[in-house]
C-alpha cells in the first residue's frame, strides 16, 4: 500500500509509504500523491516553516512526546515523515485557470518516452520530444535535459523535484499532466477523440548500411540524448553508433496514429536499446505467427485503441480487447520505408 490516511479528522492528512519514497524531497512526494489523490497536496513541513516560531511550539499536535513545550521550534519533518493535506487553494485556482490541455488534471497512462516523431504531412522530418499520454490526448515536450537558466529559481526547484518524481516512478504513470508539463516547452499534442485508426509498423532492418556508415564521421555520437528523460545520473549509455544507423540494422516498430491532422509516427529509443540487446529473438521473431515481444509501441498502440474504442475507430480489429498475441497482430503492419527511403537517397 502506497498510500496512508494518516488522520481520521474533518482535513485528512495523507503519507506515501514504500522505501523507494523514502529519500525523495517533500515536494517529490507532494507530486506523487497528487498523482494518486489526483488533486495538488501540500506538506505539514510547509505550514509550519510558514508560522512564526512561537506559534509552532503552541501546536497541540506538534508538541515534543512528554506533555512539555519544548524549547526550540521542532525540526522539519525528514523528508520520509512528511505528511500531506489537499490544497483547496491551489484546487480552486487550477479549476479556473485556463489551459492548453483538454484534462490537465488527467494521470499519465503510460510512462513518459522518449522518441523519435514524425507527423505527416506536415513534418517529415524525425524531431526529438518527450511524449506523454492521458485517457484524452497525447502531448509532446521539447528535449531539454539541462535545466534552462533562464529559469526562476521556483521553477528550476519544481522541475528538479518532477525528474526526482518520475525516476522514482520509472517515468512518471499516474502522476497529473500539469504537474508533469511544469516548466516544460510543450512543442504539440494530439486530441485522441480525433483518431481513427493505430497500427505499428514495423519496418524491416535493411540487408546494407554502407551508405549510412559513409555519414558517420560527421554525427556527434558521444553527444546524443539520453534513451528516457528520467533516467538517473548513474545510468550510463554507450553507443558506438548513431541512432539512424541502429534503426537500419534491426527491426524497427513505429506507432502509426491517423487523425484529422495528419499521419503521426512515434519510434521510442527504449524500445531501440531492447531490440539491439536482444536481437537474435527479435530476428527470429515471425510476424505472422508464434510468440511476439509486446514492446513500448505495441504498448502504447493498445492503449491508444482502448481509450478510443471500436466505434471510434475506422480499421478492422477481430481481436479487439482480447489482450493476447493475436490482438496485437491485429495493429501490426510489415513495411520496408528503409529501404525506399534508401532507394530515393540513390536517386537524389
């Protein structure tokens, strides 16, 4: 159990349990609970370094053990004593702020990704983004894994408490868009009561990629971005190579969402690392029968499917809500975009 009633009083206090809480700030931990309350909390820490020093030591419920007034003011709660109340302020105020979001106290569904996006035909390209998605729309953040300086110092502290709140929660399921989209550059998103159809290509890994390697020498290789935005300091990625070229050697799984606006297309890096690190049970994979590895893309393909639901959508899907191998092939379709996009570069 994760979460704690702590108070059986008119304003209930509420506490996360679980020791891979225990070390994160009061503001991490507020970001958390909000997620499952799903309305913004405030820490008792807060409240009390906001009253004067002698009213501290006059509160019944923070009187030392013993009966005693103590002499000093107590300390501030460690961060794993830290209990929290809703924030009925900040609740009104978030019901009356206008938004860009459709539900901007919506949970995330999924983990946040990182990945490649491609919006045809509008932005052919690959662009970069964090991607998030609620039960109403799907939004991406621009890449920015420094902190910008332009920053206040309020902002620069909420967004160092959210990336401690999404490593803690391996990607941030569950906690409140709104509090996810702090301080962030949201760069586009996606209404999903305006899809009609999800797949996941998968595109073929090409049979050479001499013509990639050719590029190679003027890619930043060291320099690329982390695979997740949340990762932890710790964690250490080498690559030898570009993403491109990865991609063109294995098999690729893209999302394909189609909408009013166009044909979105999402290939995640997370699921780049596990096809490379597994790749003879991805290359023995058959597509069209046996066991299939349900990656990030099927994942999100899924969700995207169920929130939506058959009425919605415009595509054939026998399978539906199954939840087994054959519902994912139900999303799959083979393609070899490589390789075209390879015989046009010839041409060009």
């Amino acid at each position: 159990k994760e979460l704690e009633d702590k108070d059986a009083s008119s304003v209930p206090h509420y506490k996360l349990s679980g020791d891979q809480y225990s070390s994160l700030s009061a503001e991490s931990q507020g970001i958390i609970l909000a997620g499952k309350l799903g309305k913004p909390v405030k820490s008792m820490s807060n409240l009390m370094s906001l009253l004067p020093s002698e009213s501290v030591g006059s509160l019944p419920t923070l009187l030392e053990e013993g009966g005693e007034e103590p002499s000093s003011p107590p300390k501030k709660p460690e961060p794993k004593d830290v209990e929290f109340e809703v924030d009925t302020a900040m609740l009104a105020k978030e019901q009356n702020d206008d938004s860009m979001f459709i539900a901007p106290n919506a949970r995330l569904t999924r983990s946040m990704r990182r990945c490649d996006r491609r919006l045809l035909p509008l932005l052919k390209d690959w662009v970069t983004v964090d991607v998030v998605i609620t039960d109403y729309e799907i939004v991406y953040f621009e890449v920015e894994d420094e902190i910008d300086e332009n920053l206040t110092a309020d902002m620069k502290q909420k967004r160092e408490a959210l990336r401690l709140a999404l490593q803690a929660t391996k990607g941030g399921k569950g906690l409140r868009l709104m509090d996810v989209a702090a301080g962030r550059k949201v760069v586009g998103h996606l209404d999903l009561a305006d899809v009609t159809e999800v797949h996941v290509q998968r595109d073929m890994p090409l049979p050479s990629t001499a013509h990639l390697e050719a590029n190679e020498a003027d890619v930043d290789i060291p320099g690329q971005v982390a695979s997740e935005y949340w990762l932890k300091p710790t964690h250490v990625e080498v690559h030898t190579a570009s993403r491109e070229l990865r991609w063109a050697r294995v098999k690729e799984d893209r999302l394909k969402i189609v909408s009013i606006h166009g044909t979105l297309y999402l290939r995640y890096y997370s699921d780049l690392n596990d096809v490379e690190a597994h790749r003879q049970e991805s290359e023995a994979e058959n597509e069209f029968s046996g066991a299939m590895k349900k990656d990030i893309a099927f994942q999100w393909a899924q969700t995207v499917a169920h929130i939506c639901g058959q009425d919605q959508l415009k595509q054939q899907l026998p399978n539906y809500g199954s939840g087994d191998i054959e519902e994912l092939r139900d999303y799959l379709q083979i393609v070899h975009h490589k390789a075209e996009e390879k015989k046009h570069h010839r041409k060009t």
